[in-house]
C-alpha cells in the first residue's frame, strides 16, 4: 500500500511537499518527520464524508501523544519532541506472489503503477476482488472495508464442519477454514438464522 502526506514549513518547505511512501505491513506503519514545531502536516484522504484508506497519526515514541492528521494539522510545541507519523489501519491491496504483484481491491492510484520499463506494475489479470483467492491467501472484505489480503482462517463456523469445492467433491475442513477454503465456506454455510425468510412457528 502507498501512503500519502504532505508537509508545509515556512523555511523548510515553503511550498507544500507531497510524500509517498511504501508500507508493506497490513497493519500499521511509521514514518520519520521533522520535528519541528509550525510544522504543518496534511492527509489528501481525509475527505469530509469520505472513509479514508488509512488513518494518519501523530504519535511519539511514548504513545502518550496521538493527534489525528485532517487535511492541515499543525505539529505543536508540546507533540515535536519525537514525533512521528504513523499510518494505522492500512489494508494490504498488493503482494508478492509467484513471481508478480497480484492486487486486492487495489485502488486505481496503486494499479495505475507501471514498472522501469513501462508496463502495468499490476496488469489487469493480477486484479482480484473479495473472497478471491491466492495461494494461501484471502481477499477480504469486512464490514463494509477492504482489508485486502488476508492470511487469517475462520474458525466459528457453526455446524457441519464439510465444506463443498468446486468441483463438487467435500473435504472436512475440522472447524478451522483455512484462507485458500474460505470462498468455498462462504458459499456453504448460512450465517443468517432463517436465511430463506421461511415461516417459523
């Protein structure tokens, strides 16, 4: 995933400097920032009525200061010492596997990467959407958020624990749907008590 921030300093950066930066962890990120108090650090995802692909936050290296990053946060006096940029909750659309990057969900800035000599960096047959599978990997989506790939298995299924494959064939999967069964779980189980609406006495 590629994060994006800017920085504006009245003598560091006069001109408001755009940033991007490579965070490969589904979960969070940290980067280092001038420490500078006045400095002014902004989010282009933080759009009003827009969920964010990522939080941005100021944090320093006790954790006693966290300030969310909106479009222009001033780094204070008091959060300068230390601070430093953290990007939370950042899904992983891209990965690295058998030999190209394959996306999840990926948005058209990331897939519109191309490689030094020109070409897609993630070509369209590379582009998965939920509950796609990988390898050993699951393209997720939950509660209405991409959380892109993920290498988690479901374990709360309740009920038979056989799941039907493709090819029509059951596996007993033993309570435990690991990422590359996940689609097949998805399409076997019913989730929803009375899923059918029907008559119930």
């Amino acid at each position: 995933m590629l994060v994006n921030y800017t920085l504006e300093h009245k003598t560091l950066y006069p001109q408001k400097t755009s940033f991007e930066k490579s965070c490969t962890s589904p979960n969070h990120c940290i980067f280092s920032i001038p420490q500078i108090p006045g400095l002014i650090i902004g989010n282009p995802n933080a759009v009003p009525e827009k969920k964010p692909l990522y939080n941005l936050v100021i944090v320093s290296p006790s954790g006693t200061i966290r300030e969310e990053v909106g479009s222009k946060t001033v780094l204070l006096n008091e959060s300068a010492p230390g601070a430093m940029l953290k990007a939370e909750s950042v899904p992983m659309q891209i990965m690295y596997w058998d030999g190209k990057f394959v996306a999840c969900n990926a948005n058209d800035f990331v897939l519109g990467k191309e490689d030094i000599e020109g070409n897609a960096l993630v070509p369209e047959d590379s582009q998965y959407g939920s509950c796609d599978i990988v390898g050993q990997s699951f393209c997720d989506h939950k509660d209405g958020e991409n959380v892109g790939w993920s290498d988690e298995s479901l374990s709360t299924y309740p009920g038979s624990t056989e799941i039907t494959l493709e090819d029509g064939s059951t596996k007993d999967v033993g309570g435990v749907v690991t990422p590359n069964y996940r689609s097949y779980a998805k399409k076997t189980y019913n989730l929803i008590p009375n899923g059918g609406f029907e008559k119930v006495r």
